[in-house]
C-alpha cells in the first residue's frame, strides 16, 4: 500500500515532522505541498529547502491548487500549479474541491489538458467521494473517498463501479483513525480497492497536520 501525504504543516513550525517525511520518502505515493491554500503569493523559503530535501529523497511532489468546485477560473487555477512547479519544482499538482456530478466533467477534462500541456506530469483528483464516470480516467489519482473513520467504517463501500478501476488510480483520505486502528484503516482500503490511501489520526479542522503514523511504522529508529 502506498501513502498521499497531505502535511499541512509550515516546516517552521513543525521542523520535526518534515525530517521525519523525508526519511520515510521512500513510502510515499507523492507529498503535497500547500504553502497557504496553494502556492502563496511568493517562494517560501522553508517550503522550498523541504521540497529540495523530499525530492533528494525521492519523493514525488504535488502542489496544492484550490478548484472550489468548478467555481474558480481555469486561467487562475492554471496559474498557481505553474507558481508550485517554478517555486518548489513539483511534479504535478493536488486538484482539491472537484465537483463530482457528470456537469462539472467537461470543465475538468479541459483543465486537465491544461495543465498537462503547461509541465503537470501528474495530476491528481479529489472529489472527496465517488465521482461520475469519467473523473477517473482523467487523473493518475483520484481521491474516492474524504472524511472521518466513523463515515468510511459505517457508510463506505465500495462501487461495482470503481472495482473496474485499477487500485493504483484510486486514493482513500481517512481522518480521526484511531492510533491503534491505522494499520487497519491501510487494510481497509485496500480491501475496498483503493491502491494508494492517506489514513490520519487529527480531527478537523485540519487532520491533515500531522504525519500518519501508517509512515512512520516503517521506519526504523535512528541510532545514536
């Protein structure tokens, strides 16, 4: 199973928890970068000196672009995955906010293109829930699931729909996972088809400011 980490975290603030990312890179499916709901309004320094050491490590590197649900303009959306690669040399962006319904497909697939042809190499999807078809063969990734542990165990299932999908284009963002339970929220995922998952123990509103402990049960402790 490989991990999407979503570290919503200013390095400075936590140094500790990026060390600890870039020693475990070799686990991750990609990390995404968000400065400040996207790319900020210029280069941070921290964030660049952590995306140089991930992608030393070999990580792969995604920018964090707001799309609200189909309601900002292309061009601007456009604009700040081109800010994410020239500031912090990322890989492809995190499309965040995508509309799931069959009206918001012709819209994405026109932005996708987009941003494929100005250097994306990946693109990643998150509607946060099943999408209508097409969504998903537009991404590398796309996030089929977002919310709490008590949602994914009680009302989650997975889709005849999505079982013909590939579990390599498919992502599952678990948040409020019990610390004891995240080996089994990885299994879960699995099970439920998902290829890449991003299981958490924070609560809103930002579970996404930790580390998963799914990360660091891999990695062996440093030595004196």
């Amino acid at each position: 199973m490989s991990l999407l980490i979503p570290l919503y975290v200013h390095p400075a603030e936590d140094p500790g928890a990026w060390h600890r990312l870039v020693t475990a890179a070799a686990r991750t499916h990609a990390v995404v970068l968000n400065p400040a709901s996207g790319p900020g309004t210029g280069p941070d320094r921290a964030f660049a000196a952590a995306a140089d050491a991930l992608r030393a490590a070999g990580a792969r590197l995604l920018g964090y672009v707001d799309t609200a649900y189909g309601a900002r303009d292309p061009a601007a959306v456009t604009a700040d995955a081109r800010r994410h690669r020239e500031w912090y040399a990322v890989d492809g962006c995190f499309l965040d906010r995508v509309t799931a319904g069959p009206d918001g497909l012709p819209g994405y697939r026109r932005l996708v293109r987009s941003l494929r042809r100005a250097g994306a190499r990946t693109v990643v999807l998150n509607p946060g829930v099943e999408p209508a078809p097409g969504y998903v063969r537009l991404a590398d990734l796309t996030v089929t699931f977002e919310g709490h542990w008590s949602t994914y165990v009680s009302a989650f299932s997975r889709s005849a729909r999505t079982a013909r999908h590939p579990p390599e284009r498919l992502c599952h963002l678990v948040y409020g996972v019990p610390a004891a339970l995240v080996s089994l929220a990885v299994r879960t995922a699995q099970d439920r088809g998902a290829g890449v998952c991003g299981p958490v123990t924070g609560e809103l509103p930002n579970p996404w400011a930790e580390l998963t402990p799914a990360l660091l049960e891999s990695v062996p402790e440093e030595r004196g």
